[in-house]
C-alpha cells in the first residue's frame, strides 16, 4: 500500500532566482520551507538560514520570500514566527548567516510585504500594514544607506506596482475589492501623489457604478513615455491597456499578436525583462503558458516572439515562479505538474530553446501509472454558466474497482483556483486519495480565478449564495456517472473552502457521509471581527459589513445551520493562524460536541493557515485518508 511520504520525499523547489553561478531557492529539504543556494552546474544544496527558523508557503506571503543583492553581498528575507504572518524584513550575508534587522527596526509594528527590488542600485520597495489600525503604507528603501522613504499610505493598499529605472517615479495602487483599482504615481518632486486613473472611493457619489479597470502590472515605457499594464477595459479575460503619462485619462487598448494557445483562461502576470521585452502568462484551463513578446510602442502592439512555456515538457502545468538573470541572458523557473513535483529549470540561448533542469525531485517508488493526471469534466451550472471542474480517478493499474467512494474537493479564496500544481498542498493528497480507491472531484465554481474578471466577481458579497448551488448542482450531475458511488461521498475545503465544506455539510446533510473542514470560518461576524485591522476594509466590501449587513452574514454563516449536521466532521487548524484564528474552529468544535455531534479536532500548535512541515503534513494527509476510509468504506 502507498505511503504519503512517498509523495512527501518530493521536495519543493520553489521561487529560484540565479546570481552569477549560483541559484538561491525556498525548499523543505530538511522538512520545513527555508533558503538555499547550490552552484548552477550542480551541488549538494546549502542551507543559508539556521536550522530553527522556517519561511512561510510564497503563495500566502503577498509579494517576495527573499532577494539577493550581489553587490553589496546581502540577501533580504522575508520571515515571520511558525505561520503567524506577522512578516518582517531580515538581512543574512550572501553566504547564509542569522537573520538581522534592518532600517533600524522600523517596521516593528507592521507586517511587511516584500515588492520591487533594484540589485544595480540596492533599492527595494516594501509594503507595511499596521498592527494596530486599518492602514497600510509604502516605503522605499536603501540598503546602502539605510534610508527609508514614505511614498504612501492608504486603508485600500496603496501597493507599490512598479518604477522607473531612475526610481523617481512609482506608480501606486489602491484596490477595494478584485478589479476595482485606482492608480497613482508618486514622483520625487511632487509632495503629493497623482491620480492617474480611478475614481478613489471618498469621491464616490452614493450608489455610483464604477467601471473595473482591474489595472495591474504597469511598466514604465522607455525614456518613461507612459505605461503598459494589465487590465480588464477591453477584454474581460484581461488584455493590455497603455496610457501616456502627459494624457492619463486616456487608456488605449494593445493589440496582443501571435497567440498560440487555445482553451478558456486569462491574461495571469506580465513581467518586464528589458527595455521593450516582457513576459506574458497566460492561465489555460488551469496550466501555464508564457510567452516573451515586443512591445511596439509607436503602434501599440504586443508581438509574442517565442512560446516559452506550455508546449511538449512543459506543458500542461503550472509556472510557479520566474526571474531573469540578465548578465547571463537566461530565464530561470520553477514549473510543476499534477503528477510532477516542482523542478527548476533554465531556459537558456538566444532563441530560448534550450531547456536545462536543474533538479530531478520524483515521487518515491510509486510508478508513474498509478497517478492520476485528471480529466475535463467541466459542466453547465444550475443557471447556465459554465463551470471548469476535474475527476481523478483512480488507476487502473490499482485493484481498486468502480463505483467509487467520491471526495469533494473545494479549493479555498473564494477567488482562487485549483490547478494541477503538485507545489500546492491539495495535489499530493489528490494523489493519495486516488492510491486508496477515492474518485475526487475539483470545480472552480463561480468566484473562481482564471475565468475573467466577471466570473471572479460572481462571488462578491455572495458567500453560500450562487456559489453552493454550483457546488449542489454538481452533485446532481455526478450522480449520473456511474463510474461514482455518490452513496458515499465525502466533502472538504480549506479556508473558503472550509467554509464551504461545513456550508454544504450542514445545509445539503443528505449528501455526505463524512466532511473535513480546514481553517474554514464558521460565524461571518466572529470570523470579521477576528480578521487583522488592514484586512476589514476589503472584507466590509467584498464579504459584508458587519453593522450593515449583519441579518446578511448571519443568513450566509454556517453557524446558522450547523446543528442539521448529519454526517462525522474532522476539523484541522492552525493554533497561529491570523486569517482564521484558532478560536473559531474551537468554537465550532465545541459547539457540536455540546449537542452529541460526531467531531473530532486536530490542532497544529506551529502552523499558521496551511501545514508546511513535514512532520504536520504526514499526520494531516494520513488523518483525512483514514478518516474517509472509515466513514465511506463502512
């Protein structure tokens, strides 16, 4: 019988940056994330962080883990206390070393997000949101001579987005809720920032309908013309727009040309490498495509020169992340599958087509046949949208027989998605479930990214509306299947996703036999008033307001339907989790324990809103297979 740690002996390599001949990377070789470096033609890697300290997941930190600074031989770290989030900058010497303040430990009080960094010119752009108040606030720093300047503030973000080459322009985003953004630019020789594009929010009539502009990525053009960016004006799967910063009240939209994929998605990042050359990802169906493009200023075109990723073996996954080395003239990723675990490679050569991988991380003596790479099971929702979903299945080199017991899976955010990325921690137990006779079903139901912006938008003020009846009426579907024993189903999320387990649990109890709720939010108005203060504001919109729309939440909360419960609950939590604090699913537990339910609770004292080491990731896997093996296998 498979072992989870045969798909746990695959490391993680994640958020490679190349400096001369060394790579620099975040892995959990020794069982909990931490920073490494090896020489690029191979070396046992070296770990640059004591042993005691672990770095949090890079998708949850909200900017970059870390950056080398060659000239000045630092790296600037993120890092915060066993997933607490409160983030603070750190330096370490380029050859590792214990982790010291910096900007004389100003940033004490806030949590801090790593942006932009200059290794010409050691500049690096940092993001603080108070501890004590709804307010964040932007900073540019010199690590030469440890200046800090203030280049912002604001309750919606003010985030630094990009800056010119010179530094004396940076263009600043406030953002009220996905979409709805309004954009700035700070100059060294104003006092106050511009309003480029936007309505800001106090200049907002009662009532008004504003246009999303979903504005993103923006890039300084040369001699700083004007600026390219993401945005959703002209195309709602996301394009690119271009303003001129004499005229800026005027977005023009960019051609895109030379396009080579197909399928449903959007336009995910757009990265500049030099001068008029960019990278252009695109989210398919959930896999990665990325392109390097020109940009023609003069006619507003994009030209896509070269497909970079998502063609032969490097199709069909997901890019984690990508840097460029530009003394080397060499692109530098890491890239998973839904079978793969994350690997670094290199794309190197003029014409880009030499592929070099750096690792060789595999899943430990299980073959290649037993894994599931899913299928398209998309399907037309309750209202007629259409709604992108995956099944794996088991094997059928397994002994395993159908119908099978099914796992409904649902992917946390709301506006996220579930892609087959081995990186995130849902692939590895998809994996396991399927070794042990499980059929999993994954949707990206309304609210879901990669879709558009409208379809993100459909879960906006909505939580356990339209979105559980996706979620109902694809059961209905399933049933159909006959591959599927829907008798013997079993639901679990994480985060959202939790809340939507214990949602669908309680309000749909004659669908399952067993659910798992990780970290997920019982009560909207305790889960509100525990949030940190600078989350609040985007909450209030996007989720509800507390004063306002209290009949609201209360209606949409699982705590409202959760005695209906039916089926036995195992709920995971995190005891330093800030987004759903440890309190919330305690109270959940102890509520149901109080009326006779069937609940059983694990609590990691040292995570936060995930379960990074290994030792709390062995006993998480193996809890919710054995917890479904008992209940669905009665």
């Amino acid at each position: 019988m498979a072992q989870i740690e045969s798909f746990l002996s695959a490391r993680s390599f994640l958020s490679p940056q190349l400096v001369n001949d060394r790579i620099y990377f975040i892995s959990n070789l020794s069982g909990h994330l931490s920073l490494y470096s090896m020489d690029y033609c191979g070396s046992v890697p070296q770990p640059l962080l004591p042993p005691d300290i672990a770095m949090q997941n890079p998708d949850l930190i909200g900017g970059k883990s870390f950056f080398v600074f060659p000239k000045i031989g630092k790296i600037l770290v993120i890092l915060d206390a066993d997933g607490d989030e409160n983030y603070q900058p750190r330096l370490i010497p380029i050859s590792g070393g214990y982790p010291e303040q910096l900007f004389n430990n100003f940033f004490e009080n806030y949590r801090v997000h790593l942006g932009e960094c200059d290794g010409m010119r050691q500049i690096c752009y940092l993001s603080g949101e108070s501890r004590k108040e709804p307010m964040r606030e932007s900073f540019m720093g010199d690590l030469t001579s440890g200046e800090l300047v203030k280049l912002a503030q604001s309750r919606w973000g003010a985030y630094v987005d990009s800056h010119n080459k010179k530094h004396t322009k940076v263009t600043i985003i406030d953002g009220y809720s996905a979409g709805d953004n309004v954009l700035y630019l700070w100059e060294s020789k104003r006092k106050n920032l511009r309003l480029l594009y936007g309505i800001p929010i106090e200049d907002r009539k009662p009532d008004q309908v504003v246009q999303l502009n979903a504005i993103d990525s923006t890039h300084f053009t040369r001699r700083d013309r004007g600026l390219i960016f993401v945005t959703s004006l002209y195309e709602d799967a996301l394009g690119l727009g271009y303003l001129r910063l004499k005229k800026p009240s005027k977005i023009s939209p960019v051609s895109i040309i030379g396009i080579k994929h197909k399928g449903k998605g959007e336009l995910h990042k757009f990265i500049s490498v030099r001068k008029n050359v960019f990278l252009l990802e695109y989210n398919i169906d959930g896999s990665s495509w990325l392109y390097e493009g020109e940009f023609d200023e003069d006619n507003l075109e994009m030209h896509l020169t070269r497909v970079l990723i998502g063609k032969k073996l490097l199709s069909d996954g997901v890019l984690e992340s990508i840097s460029y080395e530009k003394e080397l003239d060499t692109y530098i990723f890491s890239h998973s599958k839904a079978t793969s675990p994350t690997q670094i490679f290199t794309l190197e050569g003029k014409k880009r087509n030499r592929i070099v991988s750096h690792t060789n991380e595999r899943i430990l003596g299980i073959p290649d046949s037993y894994l599931s790479s899913g299928e398209d099971v998309s399907f037309t929702s309750h209202d007629g949208l259409r709604v992108s979903a995956r099944l794996y299945l088991p094997s059928a080199d397994t002994s395993y027989q159908p119908p099978y017991p099914l796992i409904y899976y649902i992917h946390g955010g709301p506006q996220s998605q579930e892609r087959p990325d081995f990186a995130w921690f849902s692939m590895p137990l998809i994996q396991f479930l399927t070794l042990n006779g499980f059929a999993v079903f994954v949707p990206n139901v309304r609210g879901s990214t990669g879709y558009g912006l409208s379809y993100m938008k459909r879960v906006d003020h909505d939580w356990g509306g339209n979105d559980r009846l996706d979620h109902d009426h694809a059961m209905k579907l399933l049933k159909k299947d006959p591959r599927i024993d829907i008798t013997r189903a079993a639901v679990v999320g994480r985060s959202y996703g939790g809340y939507m387990t214990l949602t669908m649990a309680s309000r749909h109890p004659e669908l399952w036999s067993a659910a798992v709720d990780m970290f997920g939010p019982y009560d909207l108005l305790t889960f509100y008033a525990r949030l940190p203060e600078t989350w609040k504001p985007y909450f209030s919109l996007s989720l509800g307001d507390p004063v306002k729309d209290r009949e609201f939440l209360v209606e949409r909360s699982p705590r409202t339907y959760i005695d209906q419960i039916q089926c036995p609950l195992l709920v995971i939590q995190g005891k330093n989790d800030p987004r759903v604090i440890e309190q919330e699913s305690r109270d959940l537990v102890e509520h149901l324990r109080t009326i006779g339910k069937e609940v059983e609770y694990l609590m990691f004292e040292n995570e936060g809103h995930d379960v990074l080491k290994l030792e709390n990731r062995i006993t998480c896997y193996n809890s919710i297979t054995e917890f479904f093996i008992k209940q669905l296998r009665k």
